[in-house]
C-alpha cells in the first residue's frame, strides 16, 4: 500500500512539472528581451521588463480583448448558470411527461463536437442579426450572438451536473417550506440556490475556464472587420502571426501570461469549493 502511495506521489509530482514548467516559462520569458529569451529559455531576466506587458496591453491591443473576453465571459456564465440551475431544478424536483427524453437531450449535446455545428452556427447567428428591434445586438459581429452561443453552448454539461446535485438535496427542506407557504419561485431562489452553492460554484469555474479559452466560436463568429470585438484568444493568435515578422516575442508572452494567469487565479480561489462540489453528491 505504501509503495503504491509513493509511486502516486511520484506521478502527480510528475504531471505537475509537465503542466506547470511550460506556464512558468512563458511568465519568466514575458520580462526578458528577445536575445534573452534564444540564449537561455530558463536564465532569468538581467533587468526584469515591464514594458512589454504595457507594449502587449497597448500597442498590440491585448487590454481591448482582455475587456471583451471579461465581457462575454462574465454574460455568458451568468446566462448559463441562471438558465442551467433553473432547467435541473425543473428535472431534478418536478417530473412530467417529456422530461426524461429533454434532459436525455442536453446529456446528448455533451457528446456533440463543437466544429461539427460551427456552420450552422454561424447561419443561426446571422439569421438573428435579421431581426428587425435585437438584431444588431445578437447578430454575426456582435458579442451579444457570441453570447448567446457561448450560453448553447455551455449549458449542457450545467444541466448535467447541476440535476444530479439538487436530487442530492432533502427534499424534506423544500416540502417543510411549501407548507409554510412559500412559492416554487421563492423556493428556488432563497432556499435550494443557496444550498446548492458548493455545485453551482464547480459549474460556473468549469464554465468559466471553457469559455474563457474558447477560440473557435469567436474565430467563427466574430470576423476581421469586427476586430474591435475581438476575445483575448483571438488577439493572442493574432499577435503570434504578427510575430513571425517582428519578432517581437516578449510582448507574446506577456499577452499568453494575461491569458493563463486569471484563469489560474480562479481555480486557486475556488479550489476548495470545487472539490466540495464534485464531492458532495458521493458524500450524501
């Protein structure tokens, strides 16, 4: 038993090294020059840089995508987590004919590849750009169609998880508080919500990380002409083309450090929601 304790030990020290070492090079080489950076990968900086991180903000327009990413991320999670929680209550606490086959129905979406749908997507998204009052909100070219694709897109897996966790809840909290009176919405929202929070806290950190290293969608949805809307993966891809000519490798760095980094900062805040999320149902 000890000795397949430490070989689990060695493996995920192991797979840490492998995912963490690649982060940290790209952070490390983010305050070098270029000749730094081709002399030696893992040699610190001789006078850490801050320049090409406000190059990268600046003049590469990274702190513009940087804001549309937080934009349709931010909408786009909180989209899916209203409409997700409210659908799994739906399954979870309140059967009726049909409902086995729809919820089968967002399992299924699970399963489908994104590519496969990108050309009906994009068909779906300018035909609501034809719209005659929200059109030029939620068409092609518009964070709001983005939006609305990123939520599609998402709320499968919320289903998903967010069912199996409220059937996890007593029901016996809900039914004591029908016969005291309270409405199914006001049930909804001031009781089982926030006894769900440690799965509603997963869900929305799975959502967020998703969404916010989603390169497809945008690349689909959102054209050149549309460049000022652009998400954060979008210009970084952007800016590594660029850099095939001007070399200039310290600002894509910095640009990739400003994609890592917040999303690291998330899971590291909510880790511990996290596993309590992912644990509670096996607990209960």
């Amino acid at each position: 038993m000890r000795r397949l304790t430490g070989l689990s030990h060695v493996v995920l020290v192991t797979w840490s090294l492998l995912v963490l070492a690649p982060v940290a090079w790209a952070v490390l080489a983010s305050f070098k020059t270029t000749g730094e950076i081709f002399a030696d990968a893992w040699a610190p900086p001789a006078t850490p840089r801050l320049d090409t991180w406000a190059r990268a903000f600046g003049a590469a327009h990274i702190g513009q995508y940087f804001l549309n990413s937080v934009i349709v991320v931010g909408a786009g999670t909180a989209g899916t987590m209203v409409l997700g929680s409210m659908a799994a209550y739906v399954f979870a606490r309140y059967p009726f004919p049909g409902s086995r086959v729809l919820y089968l129905a967002f399992v299924a979406g699970m399963a489908f590849p994104v590519f496969l749908a990108l050309t009906p997507l994009f068909f779906v998204v300018r035909d609501l750009g034809t719209l005659p009052v929200l059109g030029p909100f939620i068409g092609p070219d518009t964070r709001g169609g983005l939006i609305l694709v990123y939520i599609a897109y998402s709320l499968p897996f919320a289903v998903f998880f967010l069912t199996a966790f409220f059937r996890t809840l007593p029901a016996a909290v809900a039914e004591a508080a029908v016969i005291d009176g309270c409405s199914h919405t006001r049930l909804f929202f001031r009781i089982m919500l926030p006894m769900a929070r440690p799965g509603l806290v997963s869900v929305t950190v799975f959502n967020v990380v998703g969404q916010w290293n989603q390169y497809l969608l945008p690349l689909v949805l959102l054209s050149g002409s549309a460049r000022d809307k652009w998400v954060l993966t979008q210009g970084i891809a952007d800016l590594a083309t660029e850099a095939n000519y001007t070399a200039d490798w310290p600002a894509l760095f910095a640009a990739l450090s400003m994609s890592i980094l917040p999303v690291i900062a998330v899971y590291a805040v909510f880790q511990r929601q996290i596993h309590t999320g992912l644990t509670a149902g096996v607990a209960k």
